[in-house]
C-alpha cells in the first residue's frame, strides 16, 4: 500500500488525536484531589508518546505508512 502524502498526514494526524485522547483520559485518571496537577500531566505526556509510538509502529509494520 502506497497511499499519497495527504493520506499519510491524515492517518498521523488521526493517530495523534486518538493519543491526545488516552493521554488526557490517563492524566484525568491518575489526577487526585489536593495534590498538584504536574504529576499527572507528565503521566499523561507519557501516555500519550507510548500510544503514539504504538500507532505508528504498526502502522509502520503493517506497510501503511
């Protein structure tokens, strides 16, 4: 598969967004009361690069990209 570049940006771009989303959903779950929102924003930065290494890493497996 040899899909063009606006395709290829499309499915990076979808690929980020779908990270934004578990990294946001992963600091908000890690996040408590009292306690400062840092730590979970770097949970959530974290979740977000290992589940958009993921993506892209099969993405890349699966010859898509």
């Amino acid at each position: 598969m040899n899909p063009s570049l606006g395709v290829r940006a499309l499915i990076i771009f979808s690929c980020a967004s779908f990270s934004t989303n578990v990294g946001m959903a992963a600091a908000w779950l890690n996040h408590m009361p009292g306690t400062p929102a840092g730590q979970a924003v770097l949970y959530g930065g974290g979740s977000f690069g290992g589940c958009m290494l993921l993506c892209l890493a099969v993405l890349k497996a699966l010859k898509v990209l």
